[in-house]
C-alpha cells in the first residue's frame, strides 16, 4: 500500500513539475527583450512599393529564435495620421497575435477589435520578412503603434504543405 502511495505522489510531483516547467517555457523561456534599429520600424510605400524606415519613440519590443510570428513590438510615432493613410499601404488582413502576459503594453485583443471598428489602421510593414511572415504595423490617431509578424497568404499555403502558388515568391529549398 505505501509503495502504490510513492508511486502515485511520484507521477503527481513529477506532473506538477512538468507543468510548471511547460508553463515557464512557453511563457517566459523563449521570449527575449529587443531593442529597435531604424531599420525595424519600417512601412511599404505606397509610391514605390519598397519598405521605408519611419521615425519612432518610446519602444518596448520582444522576439524570440524560436517562432518567426513571436515578435511584438510597442511604440510611439510623431508622424500625422493622415500623412502615415496617404502614404502607405494598408495592411486588410491585419490579426494581431497574444503576447504573452507579462507584455502588458501589447493587447492583441483590444487592438484587433480597434482594426475592426476602425480606430486603428494597419499597414505592411515589410511583406516578407521572413518567407511567409509579414510584419505589420497598427497605428492609432494618436501615435500609439504595435507591431507583429504574421503568417501571409503564401505562408499558409507552403506552410501547410502545398505547392508555392503561380502569385507567391518561390518557397526557399527547406520549405519545399
């Protein structure tokens, strides 16, 4: 009776230590605080379609080498609102993803429901950041932006293990 009583405190301790542990690297492990260079911030113009750097303050960033879409970003840009809409492209399919929860300046909800409504605009960032991965940029009236890396449309479809479609850049060798 007391060896079936180790054996069972044995797998719920070694249960709670795996959770916890499973918890701490999904949480907290991977992530790695970053600091912005110009060339991160950067929007696709709408004149000549390449990515240009846009000036920016107050930044508090992340990413990891684990995931291509675990970067997010949080700042500020002194740039007018009207002069960010006439300038550069509108990002349609704009999905903000969770940060993790000690990122509290980056709420994907709350800012996703803002692309909605239409309190917020997004814009490419740079289409390709990584093959598949765009980065994107949402930008309030007030100057608040966010960023993250997104999977685009020929992302999802190599990804998943289809050939690269006729419109997408062809798939690096690793991804065909």
């Amino acid at each position: 009776m007391n060896v079936a009583r180790l054996a069972i405190g044995g797998i719920i301790v070694s249960a709670i230590a795996a959770g916890i542990a499973l918890y701490y690297l999904q949480v907290y492990a991977y992530y790695d605080e970053i600091t912005l260079q110009v060339e991160d911030v950067q929007m696709t113009s709408l004149f000549t379609g390449e990515p240009e750097p846009i000036m920016f303050e107050n930044v508090k960033a992340i990413d990891s080498d684990s995931s291509p879409v675990r970067f997010r970003a949080c700042f500020d840009t002194p740039l007018s609102f009207g002069l960010l809409t006439e300038s550069y492209e509108i990002y349609d399919a704009a999905e903000p993803l969770n940060a993790p929860g000690w990122f509290d300046c980056f709420q994907s909800g709350e800012i996703g429901a803002d692309l909605v409504s239409g309190v917020a605009v997004a814009f490419l960032g740079v289409e390709n950041i990584q093959y598949g991965i765009d980065r994107v940029i949402a930008v309030y009236p007030d100057g608040r932006a966010y960023a993250w890396h997104q999977i685009n449309a020929c992302g999802e479809v190599v990804f998943g293990g289809n050939p690269t479609p006729e419109n997408c850049p062809p798939a690096p060798e690793r991804l065909q």
